[in-house]
C-alpha cells in the first residue's frame, strides 16, 4: 500500500503552480471555472425570482429544495456515465436537457403556473445540471501522476468551490434587481451551458474515453466501506452547515438586522477559504483516517460555541472560527477519494459526496428551523454541534475503512492534449 493510502502530505505554492500550469490543463481549468462560477447562483437566484413572481417565500422554498433535491440523484448518476463513457457525452447531453429545463422554468414562473409545476421544473434542472465538478476533479487524477501536485490540485478545486459560494450568493442579489428578475437565473444557467459545453469539447477531456466495460456494483463507488465512512463524514459536514444556515438568519432577525444574515454567512466563507490554503500547506492529523474525524469534531465544537454570544458582533467573531474548518474538511474529502473509492469510479465518487452534502444539508435546515422556532436559536446552534460531534464519532469508530479500495477496471488518460 502506498503511503498516500495512510496519509496526505503538505502541499507548496510551487505545487499548485505547477498542477494549474501542467500540460493539456489551462482550457479544461478556464472552462470548469466558467460552468462552476454559478453554482450557488442559481438556486438563489432562482429562490428570489420565485418570490418575486408569486409573492410567497413557501413556494419559493420548495422549488429551492427540489433543485436540491434533483441535483442529489443527478451528481450520483452523471457521475458513473462520465467514469463509464468519458465526460464529454454525458456532459453535453446534460447541458442541452438543463438548458431546455432551465429554459421551461423560467417561462412557466413568468406564467404563473401552479407551484407543484414549478416543483417539477426545478427538480429536472438539478437533476440535469452538468456535473463539471464532478469531471474536473476527476481528471486531475488521469492528467497528474500521484504526488504533491496532484494533491494541490485536488485542493484547488475545493477552494475554488468555496470561492464561487461566496460569490454566489453577491451576485445573485444584486441580478435580483435587474429590470428583469430572472436575469440572475438565465446568466448563471448561460454561463454554466457554456462552460460545460467548452471543458466538455477541449482536446484533453475528450481524450478521456470509454473505460473498458465491467461488472458494476449496484451501490458503484459506495461499495467501498471506506467511501460509505467518506459520506458519512461529508453527511454530518453537511447537517452542521443546514443548521447554520437557518439559526444565523433566525439570529439576526431577532436582532433587528435581518439584512445582516447574508454578511454574518458570508464571514465564515471568508475565513474558511484563508484558512484552506494554510492548512493545504500544513495538513493535520497526517493520517485521513483521523482527519475525517477531528476535522468534523472541531467543527461541530466551534458551532457549539455560536450559542454563546448576545451581539451580532460576536456572532461574526465567532463564525470567523467556526468558518476556519470549512474548507480543510472539503480538501479532506477530495483528497479522501484518492484511496477510497475503487479504481474508475472517481467522478461517482465525487458525485456520492456531493449527494451527501446535499442532504446533509437538507436535514439540518429542516430540523434546525424547527428548533428555532420551538425551542429557540442557542438550542439550535447547539444541536447542530452535538450532531457533528456524534457523527464524528462513528466516523472515527469507522476510520479503519479509509485505505486503498479494491481496484476496478479503469484507465489513465493516454496521449491527452490541450
């Protein structure tokens, strides 16, 4: 077993210069950064300009939650066509069915339709967004040989990711009051076509082809015991941010600033991202196995400690810290699939750790607005870190798992270009 099935060592500046400058790399990379700009644009952007159009924040919520819900059963299933056939044909096969859903969407808010047809609608564009995070992530392993450059590029991509929800959000605020509503909605829906349409047609990613047919797992890349401890740390990172992001607002609301909840949320993205780049250099715990673990405790403690404060100001000062675990468990993650999850399966992968983010999401969101309405929002910040820590637990009770899979049948990129 090699070392990196125990452990992932520290990245350098110099290593993801030379990931992101690295032969065949540079349109796939501009491409990916174009199609995944606006991937917590859109769902906003299409949270607001429902409200806007029927004037109720309840249907707007459920077409934000079927998005959700769509782009869970999407990741998953995008992912083992493009590990199967390469991305290019699943990726504009996608593009081309979300920008018909997208497209459907926004003409049937413009008309007003029943909301259980405007569910329906959101649902098909998550379920077709492309999955270019999906894809890219995955061809870092097929374009870069084992080592520090591979992990700093694996690490780019979960930073990044951060970046665009910061600015996701921003933008999708200040479209919201463009003379047209939906501009925020359409934007994000073009830009994403055409990003994905571009990584999907570049020299590199088409040299990826077909992997050579095999008997699957019905469960794919979840077969792996060590991938299903994965999800379920990527689970309970998902369930401590729902919760947060329903008691932060909730917070500020009581506090008469409700125009605050989006800065107080945008603080830990702030440090989190900082934060991300220094602990890609100085990793710890050394072994996954651990870090999975701690990195999911220290979260959940941090968030504990957001029940403390009685200012607003304090709650910012407190979220900066709690921010700071955000993106060292993303990189945990992506790093994590390396040695988890069978040979061939790491856009499925990524797609299962998506999946469970999202409902991790969904879960601490639904239970956290319970809790802040029937028992109040210190109770709910609470919870949410008692959930982490307990899961954290079962991950580490589980961290055994997190070694090299079984190998599949799969294929490195031959002869790729760009």
């Amino acid at each position: 077993m090699s070392q990196s099935a125990h452990s992932v060592g520290r990245t350098t500046l110099a290593d993801y210069r030379a990931a992101l400058t690295a032969p065949g790399t540079r349109r796939p990379v501009i491409a990916s950064l174009l199609a995944r700009l606006p991937i917590a644009m859109i769902g906003i952007s299409a949270l607001l300009y429902v409200q806007r159009e029927t004037g109720s924040f309840a249907a707007a919520g459920l077409v934000s939650a079927s998005s959700l819900a769509g782009v869970s059963v999407g990741a998953v299933f995008q992912g083992r066509l493009i590990d199967r056939f390469g991305p290019t044909r699943p990726l504009l096969t996608a593009a081309a069915l979300f920008s018909v859903a997208m497209t459907s969407l926004a003409v049937a808010i413009e008309a007003h339709a029943p909301t259980l047809v405007l569910v329906a609608l959101s649902a098909a564009t998550g379920f077709s967004e492309p999955m270019v995070g999906s894809a890219s992530r995955a061809l870092w392993t097929k374009l870069l040989p084992e080592g520090p450059p591979r992990n700093a590029a694996l690490s780019y991509e979960a930073i990044s990711m951060e970046v665009f929800f910061i600015l996701g959000p921003g933008i999708a605020g200040l479209l919201v009051t463009a003379p047209w509503a939906g501009t925020g909605m359409v934007a994000g829906a073009v830009a994403m076509v055409t990003g994905a349409t571009m990584f999907a047609l570049s020299p590199t990613v088409r040299a990826w082809g077909p992997a050579p047919k095999a008997k699957t797992p019905l469960l794919g890349a979840l077969a792996s015991p060590g991938m299903r401890t994965l999800a379920l740390a990527a689970l309970g990172f998902g369930v401590v941010i729902g919760f947060v992001e329903v008691a932060v607002p909730a917070a500020a609301t009581e506090s008469g600033h409700p125009s605050l909840s989006g800065l107080l949320l945008s603080f830990w993205s702030l440090s989190s991202v900082a934060f991300g780049v220094a602990y890609s250099l100085h990793p710890w715990p050394r072994r996954l196995g651990l870090r999975l673990p701690v990195l999911l405790a220290g979260f959940g403690v941090f968030v504990a400690l957001l029940a403390l404060p009685s200012t607003l100001w304090a709650l910012a000062l407190l979220m900066l810290l709690a921010g700071a675990m955000i993106t060292p468990q993303s990189t945990t993650h992506s790093a994590a699939i390396e040695i988890v999850a069978p040979r061939g399966t790491a856009a499925e992968a990524f797609g299962w750790i998506l999946t469970a983010v999202t409902l991790g999401l969904a879960a601490g969101q639904s239970v956290s607005g319970y809790l802040v309405e029937h028992a109040g929002i210190a109770v709910a910040f609470l919870a949410a870190g008692a959930t982490g820590v307990v899961l954290a637990a079962i991950v580490w009770l589980l961290r055994g798992t997190v070694r090299a899979a079984s190998p599949a049948p799969g294929g490195d990129l031959v002869g790729a270009a760009g």
